[in-house]
C-alpha cells in the first residue's frame, strides 16, 4: 500500500510572508482615495483665499446658478454677459453634472469638484496598479486638480467603465478615452445609455440649449491638434504601428483632436506608461515641460497669447507625446499586457526615483509659488 501523502509544513523558525487580508485591502482603498481627496480640497482653497483669479471651474458654477434662476447660461456668461470672461463652451449636461455644487458658495464648490476629481481618479488608479498613482504628482494633473478641469473625471472613467456617461460633458476628449478603454463595450454602451439619459434631462431643463452651446463653441479660435504641430506631430501617428494595442490607438486619438493651449488636456497621455520606470519617465516629462515654459526668457505664465500657446504645444510634444510614442513602439503589436512592475530598488529604479523627487519640487514651486 503507498504511503499515505503527509502536508508538507514550513520550519518553525521561517516566518511565513505577510499577506493583506481583504479587509486591509478595502481599507487602504478608501483611506487612500481619502486622503489625497482632502489633500486636493486643501490645494484648491489655498488657491482661492491667497489669488484673486478665477477657476476654469467657475464658469460652470455660475453657469449651473443661471440655469436655477431660469437664465440662458450661454447669454449670461461671456464678454459682454453678467460674467465678463470667456465664453461657455461646455455643453449643458456639464450644467447639470455640477448643478447640486453649485448651491455651495464658489470656494467651497471649487474644493469639493477637486475633491470628488482627484478622490475617484486615485481610487481607480489603486485599484489599477498603486504605482500608477504617481502620474498624480505632475505638473499637468495638478494644474487640471487646481483649475477645476473635467480631464481627471475623465481618465477615472477609463478605469471605471460604468462612469463613461459623464463624458457628455467634454466630449471630444471623452472619444479620445473611449479609444483606449480597457473595456470598450462597457464603456460605450454606458457613454450611449447615461449620455442618452442627462442628454435629455438637459432638454427638459432648456430645449434651446443645442443653438445656445454651438454659437459660444464658434467664438473658439484656439483649439489645437498636437499631431499638426510641425513635422515632428505627424511621429505621434507612428504609434498606429501597434494599433492592436489600446494605449496606441488613444494616444493617436488624443493627440488629433482640437485641444485647448494648456497642460492639462494632456492629462490622458498618463494612461500609456506601464511600470514604474515609464510613469516616473512621463512625469519627469510632464513636470520638465512647465518648468521650460516658465523659465522661457521673455515670457511670463501671465501673458497668454500666441506664443505662450506655441510653447505649451511645443513642450507638450516634446516631453509628453514623443516619449509616449516612443513607449508604445517598444511593445509589441498584440492585446496581451505588458509588464507593469513596481519599484525594485535597482540602480535605475533609485535613479529616476531621485530626478522624479526634484522634479515634482521643482514643478510644485513653479505653480505653488504665486500662492504662497
């Protein structure tokens, strides 16, 4: 008769590695998401109490009070309406979207927006991979967090398919996400069936909104695609070699439609890296990219016109798309995963550890020191 198979058991004196139980798990994913939810709040009320200037995100906040007072929010904000600034060119589903923020006082509307953004974003990042929330410490997403951008909702929705439908409220950068999500068909029958729903909430609310939105949406001139930028835009294109590949197909998708001058439609870019390596590269990138432009001798952040917006675009290609091109060109053509190690503490790992700490310092001082 055969022996009897005996459990083979660990020598008492090897401890057994540590393993985090699931509710380790559940709380580091809701004290993470926390902490860097509050850490954006405090970073958008210093803002407000130290600058007189006003947040991308106030057009929707006074949009969304003109729209409860019965007011065409598109006749009220712009040059010559109650709130002389720009043009609305956001649809009115971003109305609705911020509406109940709205019923708070701006400061506090601001910081619960760049709460909310920078909550749902760093959840679905941890959940994702957790070094993959670094790309929250360049210049870029903190320009987006500080300025009450949608971009950061919209890259959390990348990961959180079920959320696509709140692409309605920038659209042609929710397209370029789309392309790139992990779950197309998830993504795509949510973006159609909760677009659909607010699409027609928002007719209720005003029939004429459609005309209203595209008359301000002509008003602008400064929309721009990063792969017409010169020759060297075109190499974005490049990236359709791997065209089987999610993270090529949004990269080209991203870089070819009409963005606002700014670093904080870039923001996308930040889902190609993998690894830790890649991501410190980009955000190294992203942070070099505003300290060129803020050292630019004769130029001050201040003087927004067209050669600022050529520099935005300029280092925008060069630190930002061209590495990620470069990125995806290195996998292979195929829909399998590429490798998406941590930090290990190598040679190169410390090295890029290192340059990334003084780039976020660096950045930091550049957009923190107007506030201070």
């Amino acid at each position: 008769m055969a022996a009897s198979a005996r459990p083979v058991t660990p020598p008492a004196d090897v401890p057994a590695p540590p393993v985090a139980t699931d509710a380790q798990a559940r709380l580091r994913e809701l004290l993470v998401p926390l902490g860097i939810a509050l850490l954006a709040a405090g970073y958008v009320v210093l803002r407000g109490t130290t600058d007189r200037e006003v947040s991308d995100f106030d057009q929707l906040w006074y949009g969304a009070r003109a729209v409860f007072s019965g007011e065409d929010p598109y006749a009220r904000i712009g040059p010559f309406g109650k709130f002389e600034w720009s043009y609305l060119y956001y649809p009115m589903p971003a109305l609705l979207l911020v509406s109940p923020l709205a019923l708070l006082p701006l400061l506090a509307a601001r910081a619960c927006f760049a709460a909310i953004s920078a909550g749902m974003l760093s959840a679905a990042l941890l959940r994702e991979r957790p070094t993959r929330l670094l790309m929250l410490l360049s210049a870029p997403m903190l320009i987006a967090i500080g300025r009450g951008q949608m971009t950061p909702l919209l890259v959390a929705a990348a990961y959180f398919p079920w959320f696509s439908w709140i692409g309605v409220a920038k659209p042609h950068i929710a397209l370029a996400l789309l392309m790139g999500s992990e779950q197309p068909r998830y993504a795509m029958k949510s973006a159609l069936l909760g677009g659909a729903a607010l699409i027609g909430a928002c007719f209720i609310v005003d029939p004429s909104w459609v005309p209203a939105w595209l008359g301000a949406v002509s008003h602008k001139t400064d929309g721009m695609s990063i792969v017409l930028r010169g020759g060297a835009g075109l190499f974005i294109l490049t990236a359709l070699l791997r065209w089987r590949r999610s993270e090529a197909r949004l990269l080209v998708a991203i870089g070819s439609v009409p963005q606002t001058p700014t670093f904080y439609d870039a923001v996308p870019v930040f889902l190609v890296p993998r690894g830790f390596r890649e991501i410190a590269l980009l955000v190294i990138g992203g942070n070099l990219a505003l300290l060129l432009l803020v050292i630019a001798p004769g130029l001050r952040t201040e003087q927004i016109g067209p050669m600022y917006a050529d520099r935005i675009m300029l280092w925008s290609l060069v630190c930002l798309y061209l590495p990620a091109t470069l990125m995806v060109l290195r996998r292979p053509n195929d829909e399998n995963p590429v490798s998406d190690e941590g930090f290990n503490g190598g040679r190169v790992d410390v090295t890029l550890a290192i340059a990334l700490v003084f780039s976020v310092f660096f950045a930091g001082w550049a957009i923190l020191s107007r506030f201070l």
